[in-house]
C-alpha cells in the first residue's frame, strides 16, 4: 500500500467499496461519494416528509424541520468521512517523514500495521467491527420499536413514527445504512488510527526513539502533530452533537435525559481517545527532557569547571554560553507534559453546555421553592 494511499483504507470496508461501485462519478474520491449519499438520503427523507405532510407538526408533537437530531446526523455524514481522511493523510506524512523519530526506526512497517486492523486481520479489531455493528443492529431495533409506539414511549408524536409511513420507511433505509454499515466503519477506523499509533508510541517508549524540538511552533516540543491525528476526527462529531442538542433545547425547551446521557459519552469517548496516546506521550516527554536537561546540565557543569580554572582565554565565550543555555533550560522545562490538554478541556466544556444550561433550568425553580419556604 501506498504511504499516501488514504483511499485504500476506505475500500477495506463493504459500504465504502459499495459506495465507490455505485456510485457514477467514478474519478471522485470516496469521501466526495459519500457525500454525494447524504445529499441523496437526505433529498429522499424531505420527499418522505413532504407526502406525509410531517415537516412541521403542531403541539407537542416534532415535525422533520423541528428535529435537529436528524439534521446533526446528516452533518456528521458528510464532514466526519473528510475529516478522518484527513488525519489518514496526516498520519501517511508522519510515517513518511518526520524529524522527532530516529531514523533508524522503520516507520513504513506501521502502514501495514493500519492495514491489519483496517481489515480486521487481528482478533481484537476483528471483535470491535463486529461489536459496532452489533450495536448499530440494536439502535436500530430498539428505534424501530420504539417508533411504532411514539405515544407510549415519548409522549407525542413525531415525523417519522408508523403514523407516518413514508418517513419511517424512508428512515428505516437510512437507518440501516448509517447504523449497521456506515458509522461502525468510520468509528472502526479512528480505532485503527488509535491503535497505530499506540503500538508507535510503544516501540517509541521502549527504545527512546523520540527528539523534543524545544522551539517547535506547536509549543510541544513537536509532538502536538502526534495527538491531533488521533483526537481531530472526533471534534466535529461533538461540536455538531453538541450543537443538536442546543437546535432541541431553543425549540423544545427541554432536551430529555437521552440526549444528555449521549453527550456525557461522546464525551467520554473524546477523553479516552486523548487519553490513549497522551498517557505513553507523556512518559516519552518526561523522559526526553530529562535527557535534554542532562545534557545541558553537564555542559554548564564543564564551563563552569573551565571558569574556576581560571582560564582567561575562554572566560569570555563560555560566560556567554553559561549565560545562553539558561534560556534553554527554561525553555524545556516550559514543554507541557500533556499536549494540547487544556483544548481538550474547553472542547468537553463547551460541548457540554446543553447539560449545563439544562441542570439550571431545573435547578432554578427548585431554588425559588426552597427560598420561598426560607422565608416562611
């Protein structure tokens, strides 16, 4: 496999290989094919929603134009399969050449590495795929279930119940499309990016392979590159879950706890993916600049040793280095321990607003009542 060859992590999986055969713009990459999916279920769902005459319902009840849940998975759809491509190509680049990783290390080797877990040729991806999908079939049963009874399970009524067939017909198709096939795929594949990466930084570890850049533009001595490949991906799927949850909080006033437990393990999920390669990244990096720290340490130690000497001919040049390498050690000291942690934890602040807001609208009416009863 190509080191630049992205396109061919796609075609390890059915519905991408499906997608690239049915598809008529053959010259177009998978992602754009995808895309050009969504806009056609899309078009097909507001068809299903038009006959029906479900894209505003009155009351309680959701019509498809009041649901932003759907409109979030759609969005999700189209821009998660570009963003993973383009982590993949992040990461071809990173194996091709990179100036942190000693080059006597064969960083070609974990190409094929992504193709193992990418085709499931280990027990532990094989078992993830299948765990996915597993899931996927139970969202789907359950929904299906769930939305021949909208009254008994919700409350009220919404556009694509059994009360309205072409909109649960026309779900039921997407629905198998996106749960069984399409986003345990995507999800499959930020796990290969994840494991890869682990099983990089291991052999990392283990050989002290790694160079701190001090003065790297990243302000992680360089290694920041290494965690957004792994955690971008994920971003815009709780930026736009998150942004869902908020389009149902302005319209309904009330998102419900389903909503908010999906949040907390999006969530969840985000800081584990983190979690993964910036635990065994912060080993490296503590080690790194103990090493570098060393170094100078000793440096310093000789000039200082050549000064007490009395040695007028070099006075001069090594107070000026003494005084040059202070900067330096300040400069290491400086590197985080945790690349890019503070991003990430604005990222899950933010993303968990609607649960914010929402615990204060419960909390506020409780604090008047127990202000009331103060007061009396």
């Amino acid at each position: 496999m190509s080191i630049s060859d992205a396109e061919g992590i796609y075609e390890n999986y059915p519905i991408f290989r499906f997608i690239k055969r049915i598809t008529f713009f053959t010259r177009r990459a998978i992602v754009y094919k995808s895309l050009l999916w969504t806009i056609l279920f899309c078009l097909g769902i507001l068809l299903g929603s038009l006959l029906d005459g479900t894209l505003i319902l009155s009351g309680e009840n959701w019509g498809l134009l009041q649901h932003p849940t759907i409109w979030a998975f759609f969005f999700i759809q189209a821009i998660v399969p570009f963003s993973i491509n383009f982590s993949l190509k992040r990461l071809f680049l990173f194996l091709k050449k990179n100036d942190l990783i000693d080059s006597d290390l064969d960083l070609a080797k974990y190409i094929d590495v992504l193709k193992t877990y990418t085709t499931r040729s280990t027990n532990l991806s094989r078992m993830c795929y299948y765990l996915l999908f597993c899931v996927g079939v139970i969202c789907f049963a359950w929904n299906s279930y769930q939305n021949q009874a909208p009254y008994k399970f919700v409350g009220f009524d919404f556009w694509d119940s059994i009360n309205h067939p072409f909109g649960y017909w026309t779900t039921r198709l997407y629905k198998i499309y996106l749960w069984l096939f399409f986003l345990p795929a995507l999800v499959h594949i930020q796990f290969s990016i994840l494991m890869t990466v682990n099983k990089l930084l291991k052999e990392v570890k283990a050989g002290n392979r790694l160079r701190l850049k001090p003065y790297h533009q990243d302000g992680y001595g360089g290694v920041g590159r290494i965690i957004k490949i792994v955690i971008n991906p994920v971003i815009p799927v709780l930026i736009i879950s998150c942004c869902g949850v908020i389009g149902v909080f302005i319209i309904h006033r009330n998102f419900g706890i389903t909503l908010g437990i999906g949040l907390l393990i999006l969530s969840s999920l985000f800081i584990f993916i983190y979690l993964v390669p910036a635990v065994k990244l912060r080993k490296i990096i503590i080690a790194e600049k103990k090493r570098q720290l060393t170094e100078i340490s000793n440096t310093q130690n000789s000039i200082f040793y050549s000064l007490i000497k009395n040695k007028p001919d070099l006075m001069h040049s090594n107070i000026d280095v003494l005084n040059a390498l202070e900067p330096v050690t300040k400069q290491i000291k400086s590197i985080s321990n945790w690349p890019y942690l503070n991003s990430v934890i604005k990222v899950i602040s933010i993303v968990n607003t609607p649960i914010i807001l929402s615990g204060i609208k419960q909390l506020v009416p409780f604090a008047y009542a127990m202000l009331g009863n103060i007061r009396h």
